[in-house]
C-alpha cells in the first residue's frame, strides 16, 4: 500500500516573490512615466528686463519670449499667470503673437499676422509671447515672467518662460 500522507507532501509550491517582483515592477515604471510626464525641459528665461513708457490708458505691447529659429515644441497652453509690482496700477494681458515677433510696440498689428488670448492657444515656432500693459494711474510696475502652464506632448507643466519687463507710466 502508497503512503498517501507521504505523496501529499511532495506537491511543488509556487514562490510568493514572483507576484510581489511583478508588482514592484509594476510601479517603478509607473512612477518613471509620470515623472516624464510632469518634467518637461525647462523654458527659456532672461534675468534682463524689458523697459517700456506708455501714457496711461495706452496699451503698450512688449515680447517676452520668442522661441529660438530651431525650436521644434509646440506648446499648448492651458493657463497663464503673471504678478507685477510698483507703484502704478497697471493691467496685464498675455497674448501669443502668431507669425511674427515684436520688441516694444504700440500697434502690434504691424509685427504680427495674429494676436490672440494665450490661454487655449498653441505656441510654436514662428510665434511669440507679448503682454499688454495699460497703465491706469501713473508710476513705474515691474512685471515679472510670465508662469505658463502647458502640454507639450505627452508632458506637461508650469514654469517661468521670457523675461520681467518694466513699465513707466506716464501722466496725460
């Protein structure tokens, strides 16, 4: 007669490691992907201001950011947010000035083929970050960077892009 209390003692057992090994796999790529997903390389900024006079209630038009001729990212944003500081109040209007470039402008019309609202639109090359600034008492405002938050691909973020700028505002 077969031992039968033998026989059931032989049966082979899988290792519990393996399962645990998946799962840990598992989650180091999972925590690889979002980190690529939310570090996208850093936007180009300036330390130099920008400077710029307009009377009050003129809007006065300055580039903050131009992407450089081999910029091959298409940006699109889905927020913006700027702060500036000073004793004038001033009023800030980010905008995308698409085919073309300007410095310090009054009539934007002239440099770009299109201007709108940067919030919904798509920055790539041939375009450039602008900001409005009308001047509602007179005074100086420092304007910092511009903070965009983006996608750029399968990444996204928000980060510091252009350069500060500052506005006298003169008296009519």
């Amino acid at each position: 007669m077969a031992d039968t209390s033998r026989a059931a003692g032989l049966q082979v057992r899988r290792s519990r490691a393996w399962p645990i090994l998946w799962v840990l796999l598992a989650a180091v790529l999972v925590a690889v992907g979002a980190w690529f997903a939310t570090h996208p390389s850093p936007l180009p900024t300036s330390g130099d201001a920008l400077a710029a006079t307009t009377p009050v209630a003129v809007p006065v038009y300055l580039g903050v950011f131009t992407p450089p001729g081999d910029w091959d990212r298409d940006l699109h944003v889905s927020g913006v947010e700027t702060s500036s500081a000073g004793d004038a109040s001033v009023a800030v209007v980010v905008l995308v000035c698409h085919g073309g470039a300007l410095h310090v402008t009054s009539a934007p019309g002239t440099f770009c083929s299109r201007l709108e609202p940067v919030s919904g639109a798509t920055l790539g090359a041939g375009d450039s970050l602008v900001i409005q600034v009308t001047g509602e008492t007179p005074g100086t405002a420092e304007v910092d960077r511009v903070r965009l938050s983006y996608r750029d691909g399968v990444q996204w973020a928000t980060q510091e892009v252009g350069r500060p700028t500052v506005v006298t505002v003169l008296s009519r």
